[in-house]
C-alpha cells in the first residue's frame, strides 16, 4: 500500500511546526510497511489532484494568506473543491483551515476571499486566542485532543457544517459558541498546529485510514508502541483539566 500526500505551500505555510504533523503521518505509515511520498506544491505550480491520495495545508499569518489569494484563484480553488467533493482525505491547520472556507475578513478590514470549499467564514478579532486548547472529538468518542491554537480569526460555521468536536480548555473555532474544527467528507480542519497530531496518534491514525479506506476500500493499521506519545498527551491533557 502506499498514500502520495501533497503538501500545499510549504514554504508560505509552515507555523509552528506544522509541517510536523506531516513527520508524523509519514513515520506511522512506513513503521505499518505502507510507503509514503510527500509533494510540495506551491505558489505558481498546478496542483493534479488526481496524484494524491492526501492533501495538507499548514497555517500562516494574515499576510502570507493575503499573499496566496491570487494564486488560489488561478486554478487551485477549483482543483481543491473538485479534491474535496471526491473524497480526497485533507488535514488544514488554522490559516489553511480559514482558507477553506468563504472568506476572512482581517481585524484590520482586510477581505480575503477564499476557495469557498467548506461553508464556513472567519472574521478577525483584536484579541488573539492563544495557547494550549483541549478539545474532544466526536468520531473518537471518549478521546481527548490537545493542540496549540493561535489566531485572530473567529470561525463560524454554516447549517450543514460539523464541527470535530467541543472545546473543553481554550478557545477553539471562536470562543463563543465551543465548537472546535470542522468536518465534512474527509476534510478534517482544525485550529491546531504542530503539535496535532504528534500528540494525538489516535487522531493520527483515523485520518491515516480515511485516506486508506477512500483509496483500497477497505484497511487497517497495526497498534504502535504509543507510549512516548501518550506521555505527551497525558501531561498536556492533565494540565489543561486542572487548569
Ligand atoms: N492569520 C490567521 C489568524 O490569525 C491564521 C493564523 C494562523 O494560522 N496561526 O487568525
């Protein structure tokens, strides 16, 4: 088995060590014997999006996104609805979250018109929602994510819309209405960078078999010694609820 994962705008979007999450997808694909190829395609390249099985956006500031806006427009909209709507598996962190969706509107007024992909927009706040964040997720009943969140940007999201699940420490979507992320098909977006997925093998994992599933039907992951892991997770998650 293999999964081709494309990475868009590596080199515009990589805060907070997002592209870390890519490490860690890449690291539990080959210990299962499953190959991996990672793509960066960035401003000025086309994306074909029949090459891949996984699409990952990282975050950026409110420039860089500004910056992206004619290049998305120039054909990468299109190429990542059609992505979406087939049931290519996407991770997107934060600012590549806030890009999914209708537009961003910066604190400052700035109005960025995004892909549209999700229905879902972001206006921007003088206050920035920063730090550690705990959130559940619905599909791993029981699970709880920590991550690392830090935006302007307050999301909200249309009727159809399902969150990945509820704030239970932080912020998450917009600090108001305790919803965290976004989900639909086999788009997961979330506010947490880096250190998303590291910390968070589990989630790791239901994302690592969406992309299989979509690609051979059926599949199945080999448990890993997790414990490292875990031990990341456990101190974070124990922080938070004390908090
Ligand atoms: N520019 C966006 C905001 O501040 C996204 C920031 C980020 O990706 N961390 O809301």
């Amino acid at each position: 088995m293999e999964l081709r994962i494309c990475h868009l705008y590596p080199d515009v979007l990589n805060l907070y060590g997002d592209r870390g999450n890519i490490l860690c997808m890449t690291r539990r694909l080959q210990l299962r014997g499953i190959e991996v190829e990672t793509t960066g395609v960035s401003v000025g390249e086309k994306i074909d999006a029949s090459q891949y099985d996984l699409f990952f956006i990282g975050g950026g500031q409110d420039f860089e996104q500004e910056v992206l806006l004619e290049d998305l427009a120039g054909g990468k909209t299109a190429e990542i609805k059609s992505a979406i709507e087939d049931g290519k598996t996407f991770l997107a962190i934060c600012g590549g979250y806030q890009m999914l969706g209708h537009y961003y509107k910066t604190w400052d007024g700035q109005m960025c018109d995004f892909t549209g992909a999700l229905d879902l927009y972001t206006e921007g706040s003088k206050t920035r929602m920063i730090g550690n964040y705990m959130f559940s997720f619905d599909e791993l009943p029981g699970e709880r994510i920590v991550g690392f969140e830090n935006h302007s940007g307050k999301t909200y999201l249309g009727p159809a819309l399902q969150p990945m699940g509820t704030v239970l420490a932080g912020y998450g979507n917009n600090g108001e209405d305790g919803t965290e992320g976004a989900r639909y098909k086999n788009v997961f977006a979330t506010y947490s960078h880096g250190c998303l997925l590291p910390k968070n093998p589990h989630l790791c994992d239901h994302i690592l078999l969406a992309a299989l599933k979509r690609k051979y039907g059926e599949a199945e992951l080999s448990p890993l010694d997790d414990s490292f892991e875990l031990a990341a997770h456990d101190y974070m998650m124990n922080r938070l609820s004390q908090a």
